[in-house]
C-alpha cells in the first residue's frame, strides 16, 4: 500500500543535469515542453549546467519563462539532480503538492511521459530507455543490449521490470525530502534514491510502457552510466571476435 493516498498534485517540476550538453539540449527541451502542454497543472523545467563551458548557457531565455537554466561545478551528476530539486523546490507555492520528475540533457520523453507518471496513484514511477539510433554499433552489440535489456521485463504491457534510470523516473515531492534526496554521487545516484525511497515503504511503479529516447554513445559522461554499460559491451563483442 502506499504511503500517500491517492491524489492530484499542484504543480510539477522537472530536472535536467548537463554537462556540455548544448547540442542535445534543444531537442530534450522541445520534448520535455511538449510533455508540460500535455500536462493539466503548471510545469517548471530546470536545467543544471554543471561545469559546462560548451556554450550551453546561451540557450537561457530561449524556451520561455517556466524553463530555468542554473549553473553548479560539481563535475558530478548525483549533485547536479540534487541542486535542481533544491532549485525547485524554492519555486513550488507553500502548501502545494509537487509531482517531481527527471531526465538526463541526451534524451527525449514522449508527450505523455508527466501525464503518465501523474496518473500512477504512485509514489515513485520507474520507465525505461529506447535506443533509436544505433547506426554508430555494431549489429552483434545492438542484439547482445537488446537480449539484456528485454529478459529484465516481465509483461508486455506495464507489468514491471527490472531497471533504473535517471533519464526516466519520477516522485512525489514528500517522497523524495523525506528520504533525503539525491546524494552526489558520480553514479548511481539514481539506484541510491531507488533504494532508499523503497525501503521507506513507498510504492513504486514500474511502468514498461513509459518509455524515453535516449543516446547510444560509449564515451560515457557518467562512470558505470547507461553509455559506459554499452561500452563493456563493444569491448565484449570486439574480444569475441579477437
């Protein structure tokens, strides 16, 4: 059962870590803004420029006045999500109750990423990841991530499955405080929160049908991130053909 009760919330704020991400930046935006029109309460985007010196901070003011870019030096992307929720949560009206979601600067939500998430009746809402350009791997390394990836899901509809990513979660605003939040770690800091907010006794969801686009690069900008996984996997088929 879940902790909190079935609800409409408030307001809902999403958070965006970047690092040098200004060429990813302006399609993740459009989508994430497309996600908010299709969303019946009012959306905050924050993008978290952390140690970028790319240019990114150019695309401020560009995408309208509920889209806020904020600059951190972390050079580490557990803070970077810790420094944009504490960003929003400045920003959520006292009393009001906030809806919480994040991506990462690389990746593109569906229109009815919130929308879903928002219709959950859950604490926390897990998606997971779609690769939709593989043109830069190798077929036997798109077969051996696909083999992987699809044995963690169970059910073809929204049953459940397996996997964590920040590119695709979302929480309930006292969910996340209560718990602590993100920490800063260099990774995994999507896991930690998982972790935590389940052993709290929150309810979470596991939603196969929500789904996010996201980049299929090995140059990782996160240690044991998603890129750095399809990485082990290049090195693994190039050793099996050696």
């Amino acid at each position: 059962m879940s902790i909190a009760a079935s609800r409409a919330y408030d307001q809902a704020a999403v958070v965006i870590p970047a690092h040098n991400e200004r060429a990813n930046l302006p399609a993740c935006l459009r989508a994430v803004l497309t996600a908010a029109l299709c969303t019946p309460i009012p959306v905050t985007v924050v993008v978290v420029l952390d140690a970028s010196d790319d240019g990114s901070a150019e695309l401020a003011g560009r995408y309208g006045p509920d889209v806020h870019f904020i600059r951190v030096d972390a050079g580490n992307v557990g803070a970077a999500r810790a420094a944009g929720f504490g960003y929003a949560r400045s920003l959520c009206p006292p009393g009001a109750d906030c809806w919480y979601a994040t991506t990462d600067a690389d990746s593109r939500v569906d229109p009815d990423w919130l929308i879903r998430q928002l219709g959950s009746d859950a604490d926390m809402v897990l998606g997971l990841v779609r690769v939709a350009d593989w043109r830069r791997q190798r077929a036997d390394v798109v077969h051996r991530y696909l083999a992987a990836y699809d044995a963690s899901i169970d059910g073809d509809y929204d049953d459940t499955h397996d996997h964590i990513h920040g590119a695709n979660m979302g929480f309930s605003a006292g969910a996340y405080w209560r718990v602590g939040g993100f920490r800063a770690l260099s990774s995994g800091e999507d896991v930690d929160l998982v972790e935590r907010i389940e052993a709290a006794g929150y309810h979470i969801h596991r939603d196969t049908r929500l789904s996010v686009v996201t980049s299929a690069r090995t140059r990782a900008r996160a240690p044991r991130g998603f890129g750095q996984k399809l990485r082990r996997l290049v090195r693994s088929a190039e050793g099996d053909c050696a």
